[in-house]
C-alpha cells in the first residue's frame, strides 16, 4: 500500500497557511514585549523590526501536526496514510518527542538571545545540550560509525554546525528562511521517493512553515526571524539530514550518504569560509561582519534582492543534484 501523495501537498498547504495567517498576531505580541530588533551598527533598517518568525514557523509546523495526530485518533484520514502514519509515530515516538523539545529549546535560547544578547560561551552551552538530548534519544549518524561514543560526537557536532550555519546566513532578507525552504523541500522530495513518509512529512511542514513566513521576509521585511528563528531553522534541517536513510536497496550507492551536504553545502561552505577568514584577521569567529557570500555578491554590484534570489537558485541547482 503506497503513501498517498496527496498528504504531502496537504501537509505543505496547511503549514504556509498556519504561518502565514498567525505571523501578524506573533507579530504584535514581540512589539508588544519589546522583542524586536532594533536600527544600528551592519542595520539597513530604520525601524524597530519584530522578530516573530520563528514563532509563526515553529506554529505552522505543530498546528497542522497536531491536526493530523487528532485526525489518526478519531480515524478522519484514509486507511492509506493511517495505517503507516501509526506504525511511524508508534516505532519513532520517543525520537519524535526529542525533536520537538529541542525544536522549542532553540527557539527559547534563540529568544533569549535576542532579548538579553547572551553570551558566546552560554549560547553554545545550551545549543550543546539541546543536541545532546536528541542525541540520546536516538536521532544519531550511525552509518559507518562502529563506535557509539564516535556516533554521539559527530551527531552533536553536526546539529550545533549546521545550526549556526544557518544562523550566520541570517544576514539579509529572506535568505535563511528561502535556504531553509528549499533545503526542507530537497529532503521531504527525496523521502517521500524512497518511503519514508514520516520523514517526508515532517520536512514538507518544515517547508510550508517557511514559505508562509518568507511574505513578511522578502523582499521588503515586515518580521526577521531572529536568532530564535535562525536557531530553530538551522536545528530543523540538522535532524531531518540525520534521519533519512539515503542508503538504502533502492538507493545502495555509498555515495548517496554524501547528500545531506550536498543539500546544506551553501550555508556550511559560507559559515566555513567566514570562520577561517575571521580566524586569519585574528578577530573572534562568533562576532558578526560583512564578509559573507551575501556582502561580496552586493560589493561585486548586485542589488540584495538579486543576491539573494541567485543563492536561491544556487541552493536549488545543488539540490537537484543531490537526486543524482
């Protein structure tokens, strides 16, 4: 009994319109509490700006999850999608609930950030127990890994790079939250090929959720997601390039468990090169510049829209790659 497809347009549909029709209220409640982000130094705003994307993301992602888990309870969806939807959320349940609550975990360290400017050495200390804590509860890399404590370092040490690789992209409009759409997308489409529906549908909200916050984004910004919202993308495409099993009999090349960075090359190639020329400068690689792919695309003459639309493209094309 095949999954049927139009699940996933269901699931895709339901999350842009969830984050799309609750931003406007998120974004009254952070001017209300004063979580904006405000004109300054490297700011080409000139007015406060709320930082309500994360929220409306993360609500467009559990709404319509919460939804579904209700339609399977009271047996409101097809016997299609209930039958493997149950086993799913039975066999990965405890995987399921890590991921949320680390989810909700970035997304509070995140705001917190945001509010009161954390410090470098607090912020990492909490990104490493949030992937500590999904580490544990089996979201793991284990292909190749024969040594479980070698399987829980490269686990942590994947979900806190590429966290903070999206939260390094998160430097003009739309352009973390586009990444995260269109790297979302690439792994819903891939799991969705291969069966793993769980996995399909989780990236697909993932990408719904973004594409409905990305109106408020860009071209002009009526909301920025914010480090909570950076958090919260970066942390989401970590654990869905953990859980699919791109090596599989329908896919048995070794090479197939590259994808993930082929996916994600973008933002971590940006975060590698900004640390490295930080590094060479002598100035700490946590403190913020113009020396991103985005600020020497506008220096060699784009405009920010056209910089930001070419590394869409960019992404695209390297996604479309990774089928192959």
């Amino acid at each position: 009994m095949s999954f049927p497809f139009n699940v996933y347009l269901l699931a895709i549909a339901a999350a842009w319109l969830t984050a799309f029709l609750t931003l406007p209220a998120w974004r009254a409640w952070c001017r209300r509490i004063g979580l904006v982000d405000a004109p300054g130094h490297r700011k080409i705003h000139e007015k406060p700006i709320p930082l309500a994307g994360g929220f409306a993301v993360v609500t467009g992602i559990a709404l319509p999850l919460f939804c579904g888990v209700l339609g399977l309870k009271f047996h409101f969806l097809s016997l299609a999608a209930a039958q493997p939807l149950a086993h799913g959320l039975s066999r990965r349940a405890i995987q399921l609930i890590a991921i949320f609550l680390g989810a909700a975990g970035m997304l509070g360290l995140g705001g917190w950030d945001d509010k009161h400017e954390l410090r470098p050495a607090a912020k990492f200390v909490g990104q490493l127990f949030i992937a500590g804590l999904v580490a544990v509860a089996g979201v793991r890399i284990t292909l190749f890994m024969h040594n479980v404590m070698f399987s829980y370092l490269v686990t942590v040490l994947w979900i806190l790079t590429v966290t903070n690789a999206f939260n390094f992209m998160d430097n003009m409009n739309g352009l973390c939250a586009g990444l995260g759409a269109i790297s979302a997308g690439c792994f819903g489409m891939i799991a969705a090929v291969d069966g793993q529906y769980l996995v399909a549908l989780m990236a697909f909200l993932t990408c719904g959720a973004l594409l409905g916050f990305l109106p408020y984004n860009f071209p002009k910004a009526s909301a920025f997601l914010g480090d909570a919202g950076s958090h919260l993308v970066g942390y989401l495409l970590a654990v869905l390039a953990i859980l699919p099993h791109f090596y599989t009999p329908k896919n048995p090349k070794v090479l197939a468990v590259f994808t993930p960075l082929l996916v994600l090359a973008i933002p971590l190639i940006d975060m590698a090169w900004v640390v490295i020329f930080r590094w060479r400068i002598g100035q700490p690689f946590y403190v913020g510049d113009n020396n991103h792919l985005s600020h020497r695309l506008v220096r060699r003459g784009l405009n920010p829209i056209r910089t930001v639309l070419l590394i869409w493209l960019l992404a695209a094309i390297l996604c479309s790659l990774a089928f192959l």
